[in-house]
C-alpha cells in the first residue's frame, strides 16, 4: 500500500492519460460502426472498416482500458478511504462499470458487424454512440462536484 501512496501523482497522471485514449476510443470506434452498417454492400470499403475497428480496438482501445482500470485500482488502493468519503465515489464505480460492459459490447459488434451476422442500423449505432458520453459526464460531476 505505502508504494501507491508514494507514487500516487504518477498514477493519476498515467491514469488521466489513459482514459483519455481509452474515451477516444469509445466515442470514435461506434462512429465506424455507424459507416459499416450504412455501407454493408460496398465490399471494398467495408474492408477497410473492419481493418480500421479492429485495429482502433486492439492497439488503441485495449491497452488503454488495461491501463486506466490498474492505474485506477492502484489510486484505490493508495487512498482507501475514498470509499468512506460519501456516495459520489460508489456512483462514479458504476458508471466505469457501464464504460466497461460498453467496451466489451464495442469487441462484439467488431465481431458480429465483421462476420456479417449483425443487422444493426446506422441509427441504432449513432444512438449508440451517444452512451459513452453520458457517462463521462457523470463521472465528472460525481468527481469534480460529488453531489453526495
């Protein structure tokens, strides 16, 4: 415990840099998916699509969602008692909760969109795309105003 609490700024650093990428990744790879399925009959540029989604979520989405979630658990750990600080914490735990079943839905529709076997809309993944925002903009007011 005395290590993260020793090196608790670098953590938040790397932490904060990490889910940058990781949101990047979330708000730009169902934007893919809103082309793919719009564009299903042309071969070639969904060729190129599902290059671009895979490699978006392989490269870029993974590590970075590693990252924030082990540099998050090592803030945790440096400062248990955030837990008993008041409910903003435990709210903010869920929506990362939701960001991550988010993300592992995102690998699925790679899969599904890319074997064909999705029949989703362009309009089911715009509206789609609108969840990750949302969460963040919970978590950022659990965090900046923590209402409770």
């Amino acid at each position: 415990m005395e290590f993260f609490s020793t090196y608790y700024l670098e953590f938040k650093v790397l932490h904060l840099l990490a889910l940058i990428s990781w949101m990047a990744m979330l708000f730009y790879l169902p934007r893919l998916f809103v082309y793919h399925a719009q564009h299903r009959d042309n071969k070639d540029f969904i060729a190129i699509v599902k290059l671009q989604e895979q490699r978006l979520y392989a490269y870029i989405g993974m590590p970075a969602f590693v990252v924030t979630i082990f540099s998050g658990m090592a803030l945790i750990l440096a400062n248990t008692s955030i837990f008993t600080n008041g409910g903003w914490f435990h709210a903010k735990l869920l929506f990362v909760v939701f960001l991550v079943i988010y993300h592992f839905l995102c690998g699925y529709f790679i899969k599904t969109l890319g074997n064909g076997s999705c029949q989703k809309s362009g309009k089911f993944f715009r509206i789609f795309n609108e969840f990750p925002t949302l969460c963040l903009i919970a978590i950022v007011i659990f965090v900046v105003i923590k209402p409770f």
